[in-house]
C-alpha cells in the first residue's frame, strides 16, 4: 500500500509545527517524502548516521536501547507526533531503535530543512527544544537506571564467583566432618576396650596435640610436606597399613615424622589385630578433621570479610554522608573486582597514610571508584598493571587510578564525559560511566577530575576538597 502525502492537516495536529505560518507549512509539505512501514519493519537501528526528522501521520512505532545484547523498551510513539530530532540537532548516531509496532504512515523531512525553520521560527525553536530535553531526560533516567543495574550486575558476578569457592569449602567440610567424628569416636571405644596403658595413651595425644598445632599455623611448607609424605608412604607400606597413601597427606601435613611413628607403634607392631594399625589410622584421621574444620573455618572467615566488604562499600545502615576512609573503599571496591583482577592484571598500592577521611557521600564515591577501576580494567584486556595513588595535592585528597592500556586518542579526550557518547559498541555502553563519575565528583563533593593520557598510560586523579570542618584523622 503506498503512502498518502504529508497534508498541512497532518502537521497543524503536532507540536511544534502548529506554531509555523501557512506558507511555511505547504513548503514543508512540498518537501517531505512519504513512506509506509508494516508492522516489525525498521526506521531507524541504534548507531545509525541519520539526518531526517520523522513525521508520524499514524500508527505506533516502539523504542528500544540495545543494552547486553538485548533490546530494552523505553517507550513508545503514537501518531500524530514527530521523532528524530535529537540525531539532526547534536550530530551524533541515533542513540534508540525505532521500529513499526502496527502498521504505520511515515513522512520524512530533511534535517537541513528541520534546522531551516528552527532558525526562522522562535517559536518552532523553543517548543522543539523543549520537547527534546524531555525526551532527553527521559532516556538519561532510563540509562542512569540501566548503568546502575549493569553496574550492580558486576559487582554480584564478582561477589558470587568470590564466594563461590570458600562456600564450597565450607560445604565440602561440613559433609566431611560427621563421617570422621564417628569413625574416630568407633576407634576410641576398641581402643578404650584393651584397657590401654595411661603412658602410651598420653604419648599418642600428645603427638596429636602437636600435629594440630603445626596444621593450625599452616602446615608444613610446600616442598617439606612433598618430600615427607613421599618417606611416610614408604614407610607405612613397609608397615603394611592398607591404602597406605591416603594417610601419608594428613600425617606430613602435620609434620609427622618417621621417628615418631616408630616410638608409636613399638608396642603395637605385633599385636595380630586391627590394633595394629588402629593408631595411626586414629593419628591420620583426627589431623584430616582438623584440617577440615581449618578449611571450613577459613571459608566462613573469607565469606564473612567479603560480606563486610560488600556492607561497607555500600555503607549500609548509615545516613547519607559519612566520615570516609578513601582507602578502605578503594580496597573494598577492588574486593569485587578480583575475580576480573585475576586474569593478569597486576595490582600495585602507593597509599598515603597520613590522608585523613573526610566527610562525603561514600556509596557515591565508590560508585566513582567502581566506574573508574572497570573502565581501566576493560582498556588493559588480559594483562598490564593497575596502579592506584593518594595524597594530599593543595589542600585536596588525591586519588589516581591509574592503568597501562592503550589510552584515550586525542580527538575524543574532550567528550568523554558527555552524555551518551562512547567509544563501546552498541550494548556494550551507555556513555553515562565518566559523566556519572564527573557528576559525582563536581556537583555532590565540589571536587575535579583531571585526566593525562598517553599510550600505554591512563591517569584519571580525582582531587576532593579536604575543609578543615570537615577533616578527621584515623
């Protein structure tokens, strides 16, 4: 079905183009292109170069931001009404998909002719800037909301895969801990059964006190442990313990000793009975228990600081300014980064400790951080070195973040904080991180930002104002 022409009718039932004088309107007219979309058809894909304002006659056309690959709604057009404007007035790529959600009548008209009559109707002007920075507003807050969730979404990727394995440890130890308990309260009721002598009894207790000492310190290092359980294998096959090596580990982790075991069993090396061996089984499991409670404590001691990282980096339960320790929140933000710090990304502190805190909005400030340290760690990939520094500049607390990735080129350096603009692929970025960052640090603390770019060197410090009234030393 092909497209009627755009009538004066049509334009006089929209704002701003009822302001426009009659000859003005026929013109328009004379010069618009009619076109007809079907319903899923396409007039303008996210990212596009375009140039014309579009006059919906009828029909309804759907909105849509691609975000994380998929098309977020964020509102819808209804005819008679007009769209476009924003591409033709800040000369940038269309920053939303538009698409036929019925079957529509469309009329275009030149961005050059659009900006004629701005330029001739104050009018027209005023009411078609007016409407932009509406729809303007309208997609901040929706992309302010979209970056918040993104940006939330991270950090609980990050904050689940860190609790992730010691919530496994913490499992796999619990599970582990009953079955050792009753096999080792089975074994003191036999032993308990030959009416052992008190000396031999105390001599095995206090091998096992001790074991559990060096296990509750750490263990044996590395390379000790390696070479002793090679030497307690052999020597509890010579012994004849069945499935000799699962007692090797547990022993050398203790730092058991071939000596020791010898002085053990002297007594026992010929009784024809499980009693035999019964000890050392004893001995081997009750240090396997407690390197499964250190394991266990340890996973519930990495999950309750993770927590408390998460409490204090999103200073829950306390009012909206506090007294804040800039470090402490660079170091809980970079909490939730580790499991994107572990890819090769090196990490290096030059932290002033004589800084004081001040008084400040601290989740906002660490969503500045959040933003800043994602960014840098996105620019270096897989490897390179990540460099955070404080001091006192001027009467300021200074904080640089500083990366190794390739760097800003000289023609966007001016734009990165403008609304919107990217240099990410479509869905990948709103263009709201730097001016969030930016908003944050000039409006809400009165601060700067400075940024020095060069290849294999991205410095962004923020400098934020230390008032006498204000300052508190830790």
């Amino acid at each position: 079905m092909s497209a009627s022409a755009l009538c004066m009718e049509h334009l006089r039932a929209i704002a701003p183009f009822n302001h426009l004088p009659q000859e003005r309107l026929e013109w328009v007219c004379d010069r618009a292109t009619s076109l007809q979309l079907s319903k899923g058809d396409y007039l303008v894909k996210e990212g596009d170069l375009t140039t014309t304002i579009y006059v919906i006659a009828s029909g309804r056309l759907g909105i849509t931001r691609q975000s994380e690959g998929l098309a977020m709604p964020i509102g819808q057009h209804d005819g008679p009404g007009y769209i476009g404007e924003i591409p033709v007035l800040t000369d940038e790529p269309a920053p939303v998909t538009i698409q036929a959600m019925s079957d529509c009548e469309i009329h275009s008209i030149a961005g050059a002719d659009f900006l004629t009559l701005l330029h001739e109707c104050r009018e027209f002007e005023r009411q078609v800037f007016r409407l932009m920075q509406q729809r303007v507003r309208g997609l901040e807050s929706f992309l302010r909301g979209r970056e918040k969730m993104a940006a939330l979404g991270t950090l609980s990727a990050g904050l689940a895969h860190e609790l992730n394995n010691p919530a496994a440890a913490l499992v796999r130890s619990l599970s582990e801990v009953v079955p050792a308990i009753r096999e080792l309260e089975k074994m003191n009721m036999l032993y308990g059964q030959q009416q052992p002598d008190e000396a031999d009894t105390q001599r095995w207790q206090s091998v096992r006190d001790a074991g559990y000492d060096t296990i509750l310190k750490g263990g044996a290092d590395a390379v000790t442990m390696s070479d002793r359980e090679d030497e307690l294998l052999d020597w509890l096959e010579d012994y004849g313990v069945a499935q000799a090596w699962k007692l090797a580990e547990p022993l050398a982790l203790a730092g058991i000793d071939i000596p020791t075991l010898e002085k053990l069993t002297a007594s026992w090396r010929d009784n024809p009975t499980q009693l035999r061996d019964m000890g050392i089984r004893w001995l081997a499991l009750s240090f396997e228990m407690m390197s499964m409670v250190q394991s266990g404590q340890s996973g519930a001691e990495r999950i309750a600081t993770l927590v408390k990282s998460m409490k204090s980096y999103s200073y829950m339960d306390q009012g909206a300014q506090q007294m804040v320790d800039l470090h402490q929140g660079l170091e809980d933000t970079l909490r939730l980064f580790a499991f994107k710090l572990k890819q090769g990304i090196k990490v290096e502190r030059h932290y002033d400790t004589t800084l004081p805190k001040l008084m400040a909005h601290g989740s906002e400030l660490n969503q500045v951080w959040t933003n800043l340290i994602d960014n840098a760690i996105d620019a270096m990939g897989d490897s390179g070195t990540l460099t955070l520094r404080t001091c006192q500049f001027q009467g300021s607390a200074r904080v640089e973040i500083i990366d190794t990735g390739p760097g800003i080129p000289p023609e966007i350096k001016s734009r990165i904080y403008e609304p919107f603009f990217t240099t990410k692929g479509v869905g990948k970025g709103s263009g709201l991180g730097l001016e969030t960052v930016l908003r944050i640090v000039e409006n809400r603390h009165h601060g700067t930002i400075g940024l020095d770019t060069a290849p294999g060197h991205t410095c962004f410090a923020v400098c934020l104002p230390l008032a006498d009234a204000e300052m508190i030393h830790a």
